[in-house]
C-alpha cells in the first residue's frame, strides 16, 4: 500500500489499521500504562522524608 493511499484512508476515515493486531497492541499498551500509574500513585513503603521535621534554626536568631 502507497503511503498517499493510507493517509487518504486516514483523512476519509476508512479503518486504514484495522486489525486484531492493532487492538490487542491498544489493550497491551493501556495496561502498562495502568501499571505504571498504579505503581506511582502506591508506594510501596513508609519513605521517611527529610521535610518531616523542623528545619534546625541558628541559636543568634533568638527564635526558639
């Protein structure tokens, strides 16, 4: 297939990638990014950050 043809196809909406392939493609793409987006959102551990505690402030400022 030229590539004028394919993207006519495109413009004019014919299923230029029809397929099985193409939807079993889809649905193994949507689940990675599933994963990945679940992974993210869900750490794994407790993380102990540095932010958590007070910022240690100079004793000349008289702030404590």
């Amino acid at each position: 297939m030229k590539i004028t043809n394919f993207l006519k196809r495109l413009v004019f909406g014919d299923k230029a990638t029809d397929g099985s392939a193409v939807n079993l493609r889809n649905v193994v793409v949507w689940l990675f990014i599933a994963m990945v987006a679940a992974f993210l959102t869900h750490p794994a551990g407790e993380q102990v950050s540095m932010f958590d505690k007070p910022i240690p402030l100079p004793a000349e400022l008289g702030l404590e």
